[in-house]
C-alpha cells in the first residue's frame, strides 16, 4: 500500500472533495461511481479508502463543509438585526437562497436525489449531518426567541424548524411546477412563485413574532 506524506495526503483529500462535489452536481450520486472520482485525482480506487471509509463518508464531508459556508454566511445577514420579525425574515431568507442557489444542496435534496446518497449512509452518518443542521439552525432561533415576545418565544425550536420546512421547504421543492403553472396561464404572473414565496415569509414571521 503506497504512503503518502502529509502534504500529499492533504492534497488528495482536498482534490477528492472537489472532484467529488462536480461530479454530485453534474451527475448526482446514481451516476458518480467511486472510479469516476478516483481517476481526476490520480490514484487508484482501493487507494480512495485510505482517506475515506465509504463514499458515503464522502458525501457527509461535502455536506458539512457547504453547511459551515451557509452558516457562515447566514451570521453575517442576520448580524446587527436586533428586531424580531426582520431577524426572522432574513433567517427564513437564508434557508431559502440556500436550498434554492447551493448547487451541491439543490442536486441532492431539492431535486430528491438524497434517495441515493440515504440508502449508502449509515444510521450513524445521517444521525451526524441532523446534528450538524440542528448546530447551524438553533442558535439563531433561541436569538430571536429571546428578542421576542411573540409566540415564538414559547415554541420549541424544533417546532420552529418543522414550520420552516412544511412551509417554505415544500414550496422550494415545488418551484418547477410553480414556474410551468405559471407559463400555461395568461392570468397567471410570472412571478407567481417568488411572490408567494414572499408573502409566505413575511406572514410567518409576523405570526411566530408579533405579540398577539
């Protein structure tokens, strides 16, 4: 079995990621096979499980490292906000451009490909990617919470979460049809989409935040 040095080990686990994040996006894991990432980088297949146990291992590392990046950026949108409902809107905002515009995220979980990546993960492996969603989401509700008196205040963060998804997260991965109910219709505003998309975050966050 060949050795690498550290550098070399570095740099073949950092090529890895990359090729196997554009081959995720092009492809989707159905049509990404282990040879398909392997070769771009030079080594062989067998050599791949020197720096990974599986490729599910794989797809979780690209996973959180796009996770981190969303976080990242979603800190700085919401930074300086201090009232309630604009704080949710914008956190809402985040969710939304980043299901909608992270390509890695849109291939795997708007376009249902995550069936593939599911089926190859471990009990263990999807228990680690709820968590770090759970690391990256909850704090920013408690924030809000605590600036509120509204009812999310007394939600369970969680309960947030679950609105948050049955809401906004259904209507991202309905947006196609939207778009082609949309093109069949005069009467129908081309905007359809975005502007319920609109109205939808804006009356979410006015409920869960404005004190009744």
């Amino acid at each position: 079995m060949r050795k690498f040095s550290d550098e070399e080990r570095d740099r073949i686990h950092e090529e890895l990621i990359q090729t196997g994040r554009e081959l995720l996006v092009t492809y989707g894991p159905a049509k990404t096979t282990l040879k398909d990432i392997t070769d771009p980088v030079g080594i062989a297949k067998p050599t791949f499980y020197q720096f990974f146990d599986a490729k599910a291992d794989l797809y979780v590392e690209i996973f959180e490292r796009e996770f981190d990046e969303f976080t990242e950026q979603m800190q700085s949108e919401l930074s300086g906000v201090d009232d309630p409902q604009e704080r949710l809107e914008k956190f809402f905002r985040c969710y939304v451009e980043f299901s909608e515009g992270n390509k890695f995220i849109k291939k795997l979980f708007v376009e249902k490909d995550y069936r593939d990546v599911l089926e190859n993960m471990s009990s263990e492996q999807i228990v680690e990617i709820e968590q770090k969603e759970m690391e990256g989401l909850i704090p920013p509700i408690k924030d809000i919470q605590e600036q509120s008196e509204g009812p999310i205040s007394e939600m369970d963060p969680i309960t947030v979460l679950g609105l948050m998804g049955s809401s906004l997260g259904l209507l991202v991965l309905h947006k196609d049809e939207y778009e082609e109910y949309a093109a069949l219709f005069e009467e129908v505003q081309d905007e359809v989409y975005y502007q319920l998309q609109e109205k939808m975050i804006s009356t979410l966050a006015r409920g869960l935040t404005v004190e009744e």
